[in-house]
C-alpha cells in the first residue's frame, strides 16, 4: 500500500484555487474538505498522472467540514484505502500528510502525532507536527499501517506556529460515510449538523428536524465575464472548462500534447502560453535562426530558463471589448492550435525534446 498511496490521492481545482482529495474504494466516493469544494456543485479531480476527471460534489457537512465527490469513472483498478479503527493513535507515532500543497505536484510529508484529541472550537482534531500547507486540505492522514486516521484541514486560521497542522478524525467521516447507502449521487445534499439527515436540493430548512441551513452552503460561485469568455475559448477547443480550471482567472489543459495556460497577470493582462519545447543541448543554431525568422504573429516565440521554448499572446484587458472579442478569442484558440503543430516540428525538424509540461502519451 505503501507504493501506492499515490494512486488513491486526487488533487481538487475550481475557479477559487485547489485541494486535495482521496477514494474509498468501499463506497466508491472521494473524500475532501467542505471548505476545498465550498461554493461548488461540479469540479475538476486530477490524478498523479495529471488525468482529469469531473467530479460532482454529492454532500457536504460544513459543520465537520467534510464534502463526498462522485465521479462518473471507473476506479476499480485502485486499491483500498483502509479507514483506521475509531482507537486513539498513540502520541508519538509515526504519520503522514499526503496531497497537493499550493496545487503542486503530489507530495508526502512525514511526522510524529503531537495529540490524538486536540480540543479547538468545541471539536476534536488529530494535531501532528507533519509539514501542512495550503492544497494539503482534503487528503489524507495516514498512520504507519497506510490507514487514515484523519482528514486533513490545513492550518487553522489563528495559528502561525510551525511544525503544527490538524486533521478531522476519523469517526467524524465514518459519521458522514454511514449516511450515503441509498444516496442519489445525481443531487446535491447537505447533511443536517442536528439530525445528520441528508437534505436534498436547495432546502431552507431540515425537513427532519426544522434546523435552518445557511443560506451559504447553498449558494454557488458566478463565473466573471471575463471567466466566461476565457472558458467560452476553452469551449470552442472542444475542452470541458471545468476540467482547466485551476484558481481564480486561471486554466491549465492540454491541446494535443501541448500544455496550454490562461491567466490574468497583474489584473491588467491575458496571457495564453504555452511551454512547447526543450531547446536541444547542441546544434541550437538551426532552431534558433528558424524562430528568428519566421513571423509568428500574433503570437511570439521566446525561450526562458535557459532552454524552455514557449509560445505566448498577451492582450491588455482593456482591449477586449465587444468588438474585439471575437478575434482575440479566435486568436487565443489559434494559439493552442498553433503549440500543437510547432512542438511536434521542433522535435521531428530541429532536433528538441518535448517540454516536460507535455504529455505525449494517452
């Protein structure tokens, strides 16, 4: 399990930013945070492998702080993921904080478990003194039998101090986890914190109990115009711009074997970029007079970090405008079309590798 883990651990992104998740194969659901997917009934989930997957977030439970994701898969390839016994871990022993921290790449922290039952906001949380960082939110805390003992919620706010992270036990999802054996994972639901009644659609109150369900959980994040033009481009590539999205005014996806990134800069810039190539390590010349002399226009060709060759454009937000709107998103679709035409030149042409943002396989 231990060679593994990597497999069952899914990176979260939306409009917002991103977190972690993880599968339990019993139940054939992900596990996150409320506070990753918060806002939210569709997001995008990401393998190690950087595959991505549509997910439906099918309940939430803000008072635990936990959210259950469904995705239309299959996942019966991956191994389980054992849920650890109800028991105190013992102070001391050995854990591990597995995610995403800053929507990196997949990373594993280790560290000792500095109390099993931490008493903050009138809840119990697991406190290890593991590395946590911002991402980590969502996935798992793992004991040394490869079980989860807890889910990870990052810092809290009013702590600074290092070397300090908690996680929401493990009982505390078994809680949740009990409750969905006849749920309709088309729908979205929030679990009642008085009666753990499960409340489908957008209901005010608990029709169990009359408990009143912030009107908070229910609301859903609005997509800015200048998100729904950028995703609108998106779109006309034939990518599903939930799957691209990666934080706030931000897309990562792929275009054949090109990566291509859609950002705001500065909150005055749209860039489109794309890293497509690895200048060769000899005989640069040839690639180099070919990107001196060819007009790329609109686009430009630059090389940075000493061997990273890009493709980019860039407008100035305040020339998109209704009448150029439809050029400018012409040219940003180009671009994609573009990066996936010229990595495969440079490599068969001029000798260069493919970027290593690129995914030549699958």
């Amino acid at each position: 399990m231990n060679q593994e883990i990597n497999k069952l651990i899914y990176k979260v992104t939306h409009a917002d930013g991103s977190g972690s998740c993880f599968y339990l194969k019993p139940y054939n659901i992900f596990v996150s945070n409320y506070h990753v997917v918060a806002g939210y009934r569709t997001v995008a989930i990401h393998d190690n492998d950087r595959n991505p997957y549509e997910a439906r977030v099918v309940v939430v439970n803000p008072d635990l702080d936990l959210a259950l994701l469904a995705v239309d898969a299959d996942f019966s390839h991956l191994p389980d993921f054992q849920l650890a016994s109800d028991e105190d871990p013992a102070i001391g022993s050995k854990v591990r904080v597995a995610g995403y921290p800053f929507g990196m790449p997949f990373t594993v922290t280790e560290g000792t478990l500095s109390s099993p039952r931490q008493l903050m906001g009138g809840k119990y949380y697991i406190q290890v003194d593991a590395p946590v960082n911002p991402g980590n939110s969502g996935g798992p805390i793992i004991n040394d039998k490869g079980e989860v003992i807890g889910v990870t919620v990052s810092k809290f706010a009013a702590s600074s101090a290092d070397n300090m992270g908690f996680g929401i036990r493990v009982e505390a999802l078994k809680q949740l986890l009990d409750a969905i054996e006849d749920l309709d994972r088309s729908e979205f639901h929030v679990q009642c914190a008085s009666c753990d009644e499960l409340i489908s659609g957008d209901e005010e109150y608990c029709p169990s109990c009359g408990a009143h369900i912030d009107e908070s959980v229910l609301a859903t994040h609005e997509m800015s115009p200048l998100g729904q033009f950028c995703e609108s481009a998106i779109e006309r590539m034939g990518i599903n711009p939930v799957l691209a999205r990666s934080g706030h005014n931000a897309w990562v996806f792929h275009r054949g074997s090109s990566e291509i990134r859609l950002f705001v800069y500065d909150r005055h810039y749209l860039f489109a970029v794309s890293p497509i190539n690895l200048l060769p390590k000899k005989n640069v010349e040839k690639v180099l007079d070919f990107m001196l002399d060819t007009d790329f226009y609109p686009y430009k060709m630059g090389v940075s970090g000493g061997r990273q060759i890009y493709l980019c454009y860039r407008i100035h937000l305040a020339d998109l405008t209704e009448e150029s709107s439809e050029r400018i998103m012409n040219n940003i679709v180009g671009l994609a079309e573009k990066a996936d035409e010229l990595d495969n030149k440079l490599v068969d042409e001029y000798g260069c590798e493919f970027s290593l943002y690129s995914k030549t396989e699958g």
